[in-house]
C-alpha cells in the first residue's frame, strides 16, 4: 500500500471543518455558497467519493461533505450492546448537529449506500429538516432483510458476515484489509471499471484503521437489530415528505428490487432513472449523477 495521498481527505475548493455531531466530532469539507446540500459517502469509502461531483454542485449550493461516524477521520466510538451508537437514527444525529453548527436548519441530502440510509432515516425522523432527498442505489434496509433468499444471500453476503457478532469479523477482516476492501469494492463495480488510484488509496488507508473497521462491522449489526426494526414500525405509518430522486445501476443488485416501485411505497412524491455500470454509480458514471442531481434540486429548490 503507498502512502495516502489524500492525508486531509481534501477536495478541490473546499475547506476542511472539525464539528459536532452526536456526542462525538465530525470531520467535514464545506465549500460553495447557496443553498445547503449534505452529501453522504457510503461503504467502506470516505468522503473523497465524491470529488467528481461536489465541486461542480459547489458552483450552486453550499456544499458539506463529511465523512460519517466511524468512517474516514471522524470519530470511531465503540459499539454498544443494543446496536444503538451506530443506528442511522444515531447517525442521523450527527448531521443535524453537524449542519446546525454551520447554521443550517433545513437542508437537501444526497446520499450512496450507508450514507443514503442515514438520509432517508433522517428524512423520515425529521421531515421539517430535508427539503430534497436523494438516495443513491439502495433499497430500504428493512426490504432488503425481508427479500433476503439464496441467490440475494450470495450477492450480499457482506451484510449476513458484518453483522456477526464481535470480534468475528473485525478479526478476520484485520488480518488482511487492503485485500478486503479492494476485493469487494471490485465486485461491486462496473465491468471493467477502474477506481482513481488516489480515492482508492484513502479507502484503505483509512479502512486499514482498526477502530473503522470495528465501526464498519457495528454499522451493518446496526442494520440488523436496530434499523430495519425502526423501518418496519415506519412502514405503512410514516413517509419521506421530501422530494424524492432515486438512482440505481443497471448492472449493480439493487436493480433487481424495482427502486422507483419500493421506494415509492415509502414516500409522497418519488422519481428515479438508472445508469449503466455498477454500484459506484458517482464514480462510474458522474456527469450522469451529477445532470441527475443539478436538474432534480433545481426543481426541488424552485
């Protein structure tokens, strides 16, 4: 593994930030001016994901990128026994406070992965907060457990092995995590596709950190024994009131649930395409995410 070349996980035109989240700090890119747009980075990524994007989303809104609890340079507290400190409910937490520390009160939300499960908890928690959500191909965690059958279980067989009890995984995952994570993040991806060697190299400089990947691991029990019950006493009771854009890949898992259709049954006014190539869709495909993005919080925003 070379050194990281993104020791401050910087991108171009944005400040970094140190700030409060839920009882602990989160470490933060602000840049641009407008109207506050939160962009959240999935696993096992950083928030460099999305240095394709945010600089161009920066030219219209204020833009504030951080890297998630447990994630990056954030702070990585341990787990605890109810699942609770890595809750999306908790981590949604984090941005509220985050973006309230900025003077932000309502803010539009992009989120890939984790990140995007942490903006729709968000959203539904707090509706007076979002005024755009868009999610980044994913299904509702609690639609994913219960459409959960064999030939899923081989395609996210990370979900079932995160969600083991500790020190399982951690230990397994630590004796080789620059080998992990290049593994999975390339079966993930497009055919073909090739990450930037630079964000792919903060990726595992930060995963490599053994409080991430014990944070990474409680991230997913969470998902287990806290997130999809907190989605299945919403279902049916409580919608995402915010505009809705849903992206997925073409060639990535997610496609297989109809996303427009499930994620339509959770919110009042859903809309959604999808885009060749495979889950690392701001990555794979970003000036089709990025028109996707422009164009959907134009009309959000008025």
């Amino acid at each position: 593994m070379t050194s990281n070349p993104f020791p401050e996980g910087l991108i171009d035109g944005f400040e970094r930030h140190r700030l409060p989240g839920a009882g602990l700090t989160i470490d933060a890119l602000v840049g641009g001016s407008g109207p506050p747009l939160l962009l959240l980075h999935g696993y096992p990524q950083t928030r460099v994901m999305w240095r394709a994007i945010a600089p161009a989303l920066a030219q219209q809104y204020t833009v504030v990128v951080p890297d998630l609890r447990g994630y990056g340079r954030s702070d990585k507290p341990v787990g605890d026994a109810e699942h609770m400190t890595y809750a999306k409910r908790t981590m949604a937490q984090d941005q509220l406070a985050t973006m309230g520390a900025l003077g932000f009160d309502r803010f539009a939300i992009a989120g890939h992965d984790r990140g995007a499960r942490v903006g729709y908890r968000l959203a539904l928690d707090h509706p007076q907060v979002v005024t755009a959500l868009a999610l980044l191909d994913i299904l509702p965690t609690a639609d994913v457990w219960a459409r959960a059958e064999a030939d899923g279980a081989m395609r996210m067989y990370h979900w079932f092995f995160l969600a083991q009890a500790r020190p399982l995984p951690e230990t397994l995952i630590g004796a080789a995590p620059d080998f992990f994570l290049r593994t999975i993040v390339r079966s993930w991806a497009g055919t073909g596709f090739q990450f930037d060697t630079a964000s792919m190299e903060d990726y595992v400089s930060c995963f490599s950190d053994p409080a991430s990947i014990h944070a990474s691991c409680e991230d997913y029990r969470a998902g287990w024994a806290v997130d999809r019950v907190h989605d299945e006493a919403d279902r049916g009771v409580r919608r995402i009131a915010a505009p809705l854009l849903v992206v997925w890949s073409e060639d990535f898992s997610v496609a297989r649930g109809e996303p427009l259709k499930t994620w339509s049954a959770w919110a009042d006014n859903a809309e959604g395409h999808s885009v060749p190539g495979g889950h690392f869709v701001c990555e794979e495909r970003p000036a089709d995410v990025l028109a996707s993005l422009q164009r959907f919080l134009a009309r959000a925003h008025g």
